[in-house]
C-alpha cells in the first residue's frame, strides 16, 4: 500500500444553489488536487457531506471521481456508518473496481462497545474485497477506538491496513506506533497535527484543508516524512491559521468558503450545514491574501 503513504485529501462535494451535485466543480477539484502532489485521493469521506447523499448520488460520485482520475493516482472510497448490515451491502453495491481500499468511519451515535466495535471491522474486512483503514474520530462519532482494538484488528484481520486517527490523543498514537505490525499505517486525520504525528512516525495525512491547498499540504507531508522538520514546521506555522479557519463554523464550511474565494467551486452545502459566516469569509480573504 505504499501509494496510500504521504498526502492524501478528503474530497468535498461541490454542489450547485438547486442543491445538485455541480460535477464539473468536482471536476476542476480533482485536477486542482492531481496537479498540487497529492499523493492519493478519498472519495466519500465524511467531509463530503455523505450524511445528505442519496445512495444514487455516491454511486455517480464513486464513478465519475474513478473516470476522471483515470488511474492518475490511487483512490480510497469512503463507506462507512453505523448499521454493519447495509455497509457490506454498499460494498457489494459500488462498483469499486478502480479503488485501492476503503476509508469506514468507525459507527456514530450507536455507541458501540470495543467487543462491538471489533465485530463491526471484522465483518467489514470479511466482506470487503479491498483493504480496509479504519477511521477514528471521537469528536463526531461519540465513542473512541481504543489502541488495543486498534491493534486487535490489525494483527486478526489481515486486509485491515491502518487507521485514519483523529482522536488528538498522543498516548494512544504512541500505543499503536509501538504496538502495531510493521506494515499497518497509522494516518493522521487532522491536518494541525500532522507534522507531530508523522515525526512519530506515522505514514501520512488525510487532510481537509489539501481540498483548496494541495501544494502547501503536500510539501509540508513530503518534508516531514523526510525528516526536514525545520522547513516542514515552517509551512505548518504559516498554514495554523487556515487551518482553524475550516473548522471554526464547522466542517466542510470552512474549506469550502476558501475554495470559493480561489474560484473553484461554490459554498453550498446541504442543510444542516449551512455556509461560514461573512465574519470568517473575510477572515478567510485576510489569511489567503497572507499566504
């Protein structure tokens, strides 16, 4: 799985003011991203806003992003939730001929114990006919992976290949770093914490803010899985603020907002969200102009 080490990106779903999918934004998106070095992109994570999609409209997503591609780089398809049955059923749905592996955020609101959370991946990797990376990310989903599970499902279910972890907990990165199989990645799912997670020793990122600067998260994944922490830490203190800036009214609000700004899509989301506020739009124009 070495394509799916360094920078991969969260793609955002444009969508238009009648609040369809606008596909030629997604279009301009992907070639943004392809042409900043991102290392690989995941289509369907949860910053896409997969909540408010119909099961249709992932399949056009799933097979447009694919096309459009065209094997330039690898992809990851996000499938993910909190009912195990109809994820193995989505699986066996999408055609996922052209992904590299799957991105499935660990189950929301359910609050499922470890037992269950074990059971929930074990079921997941049994049907799944590509590598699973596990998504953690308590903030949202209401309960942690803990590092033990973690390691559980790495070493007993072999296409199992690592975690998206986005728990902010050092401690328990450092478990899984001194606990995991030499092969599993461990992926940083904030883009804040990224540089201090791979100097750790994890093998990348999987970044929201890449979506409207692909460059400058590229260069400074690239640097820091080189070792050039100096000149990474650089790039990650001019980024600090923009950073904050896609999360503050919410995500992807945020990212979204910048990337109208840099006229490569607009900022409808779909309700509940709704976009930042004209406050944060101009604190955004500030910070753009800055970098």
């Amino acid at each position: 799985m070495k394509g799916l080490i360094g920078s991969g990106v969260a793609l955002i779903t444009p969508f238009k003011e009648d609040n369809n999918i606008d596909f030629e934004a997604l279009g301009k998106l992907i070639e943004h991203q392809i042409a900043g070095g991102i290392n690989y992109l995941v289509s369907l994570g949860t910053t896409g806003e997969t909540a408010t999609l119909s099961k249709q409209e992932k399949k056009e997503i799933l097979h447009f992003t694919a096309e459009k591609v065209n094997g330039r780089v690898p992809l990851v398809g996000g499938i993910g939730g909190n009912n195990t049955k109809e994820i193995i059923d989505n699986i066996n749905y999408f055609d996922l001929s052209k992904y590299s592996a799957l991105l499935s955020v660990s189950p929301y609101y359910n609050k499922p114990t470890q037992e269950g959370i074990y059971q929930h991946y074990k079921a997941i990797s049994q049907a799944s006919p590509l590598p699973v990376i596990l998504y953690n990310v308590p903030g949202r989903t209401g309960s942690n992976i803990e590092a033990k599970t973690t390691i559980r499902l790495a070493r007993e279910c072999s296409n199992v290949i690592g975690i998206k972890e986005a728990s902010g907990n050092f401690m328990q990165y450092s478990e899984i770093m001194r606990d995991k199989p030499d092969e599993f990645l461990l992926i940083s799912g904030d883009d804040a914490l990224a540089l201090p997670m791979i100097a750790l020793g994890a093998s990348g990122l999987i970044s929201v803010l890449a979506n409207a600067l692909p460059a400058e998260v590229s260069e400074l994944t690239k640097l820091s899985l080189e070792g050039d922490f100096t000149k990474a830490a650089k790039i990650h203190t001019d980024l600090i603020e923009t950073m904050n800036l896609c999360f503050v009214e919410g995500n992807p609000a945020g990212v979204k907002a910048i990337l109208q700004q840099k006229g490569i899509c607009e900022d409808w989301l779909r309700l509940p969200l709704t976009p930042v506020s004209d406050a944060t739009r101009n604190r955004i124009a500030t910070e753009l102009e800055k970098l």
